[in-house]
C-alpha cells in the first residue's frame, strides 16, 4: 500500500482588482474619452472653420484680381466714383494703334491708322475710337467735338493702314502728342448692393453717374461676388509724378466674422 504524506497541502493564490480600484480606473478612463474627443472635435472645427474662411477669402480674391486686370486697362482718365464710394465706372479699352490722320479741324467719319489688327473682333454696337482723353466730363459727356467718337461702322483688315469708319462724322479735341488711338467699349460699373458685387455693362455712355442702377441695366448685370457686407472703391487720381491709384475695399461675411480685403490697383495716366 502506497504511502500517503497526509501533511502535503495545496496553496492557491487568487489576484485581481478591488471595487474600488475598478472605479478610479473607469474614472481615469472617462476623463481621458471626453478630453480626446473634445480635443479631436475642437481640432475638426479648427480645420473645417479654417477651410470656411479660405473659402469666402478666396471668394474676395477672385473678385478683387477680375476687378484689377480690368482696371488696368481702363482708358485714361475714364476712371470715376459716386458719391456712396461703392461703384466704380470705367471705359474698357479692346485694341488700338498710332493713327496717321484724325479730323481736328472738321468733322469727318474717316480716320486712317496703322494696321490694329482688330478687324475680326470688331462690334459696330458698342466699339468707338478713342483720342487723347484728358477730361473726365468729356469722356461721358458724349460731346462732339470731343475725345470719344461715334461708333464704328467698319474696320477692314489691310495693310500697312486701316480705314476706319465711323457711323457718323466726328471731329476730336486735338491731336494726341504720340498719335495715340484706342478703341474702346462701353463704359463698366462695379457697384455693391445688398450683399452683392455686381457688374454691370451695355448701358451706353452716361455723363452723370447716379447712386442707384437704372432698372436698364439689368439686362447688362452679372454677379461677381457674394457674402459681402460691403465695398468701397476710392480713387485717387494720377498726377505729373505718379500713375492714378483705384482702392478697393471687400467686407465678406464668414458666420459672425467678417474678413477685410484691401487692394490696390495702379491706373495708367498716359493718355
């Protein structure tokens, strides 16, 4: 018969976690959830916000670089303000050249330049020729004799000269010191309202310039920017020692703040 150690005993050793050491941990646990998701969230509404201003900033971008390129081909001295500061109007140049003979003394539908190389975009509804513009009232004012022609009636394509005719005889001021013609469009106006930048054309030359669009110019209006809260536009005319100089200001609205655009655009003075 086997012998049996009737002393041998069995040790059994059990490890764990008190209640109360359960409890600090989950506590521990909880404080760490809502500091990483309040962390994570304020850091998705840090890139998604950002990504919101970028977006309404870029709106003001775009706005102020399509007004700035126009701008810099405006005629010289054509550039003018109202009163509210927030239009600004302007006679968009599309092609020119040197001329070899413009009617001074007499009135005539005839002008002969050197080849424009405009004949193919040529519009008989709105294209006119231009002549050493020097006086803000005269370019709008629609005066004959004055700086600013009839329309154009024909342009053909030769070479060395062009013949320009006019829809009506036209007599200018005087001659330009470089014999300096432009051809020119109707005027432009950006203008601000209601939360809007709006452009607006095809209205035709007006020699005062009004605070409010007639309702003519609808048919000519297209949206240029939204989210405003408003525009200025100041210009401050050019001198014998610098170019003209057009300030523009864009408010946009991004929620509850507001982002300002400031710009300038320098204006040529060489008429």
């Amino acid at each position: 018969m086997p012998h049996v150690n009737k002393n041998f005993k069995i040790h059994t050793q059990f490890s764990g976690f008190t209640l109360i050491e359960m409890i600090i941990v989950i506590v521990l646990l909880g404080i760490l959830s809502v500091g990483s998701v309040r962390f994570i969230s304020q850091t998705t509404q840090g890139v998604i916000d950002a990504g919101e201003r970028q977006r309404v900033a870029s709106i003001g971008l775009i706005a102020v670089e399509k007004m700035s390129r126009e701008l810099r081909q405006a005629l010289p001295n054509s550039i003018r303000v109202d009163g509210t500061n927030e239009c600004i109007e302007f006679v968009p140049i599309a092609g020119g050249s040197e001329y070899t003979s413009i009617p001074i003394l007499t009135a005539s539908a005839s002008i002969t330049a050197i080849k424009t190389g405009y004949a193919g975009s040529l519009n008989t509804t709105y294209d006119r020729v231009a002549v050493f513009p020097t006086v803000l009232s005269q370019v709008y004012g629609g005066a004959d004799p004055g700086p600013i022609s009839s329309l154009i009636a024909t342009l053909p394509s030769t070479t060395p000269t062009e013949t320009i005719t006019l829809s009506s005889s036209h007599q200018f001021l005087s001659d330009s010191p470089e014999r300096r013609m432009f051809i020119v469009k109707d005027p432009v106006t950006y203008c601000y309202g209601a939360g809007y930048l709006y452009r607006y054309k095809n209205y035709g030359f007006q020699s005062t310039m009004g605070t409010s669009r007639p309702a003519t110019f609808a048919a000519g209006r297209e949206v240029i920017a939204s989210s405003l809260s408003g525009a200025v536009f100041t210009y401050v005319p050019a001198s014998l020692s610098r170019n003209g100089v057009v300030k523009i200001n864009l408010s946009l609205v991004d929620g509850g703040e507001i982002q300002v655009l400031d710009y300038e655009v320098i204006i040529r003075n060489v008429p």
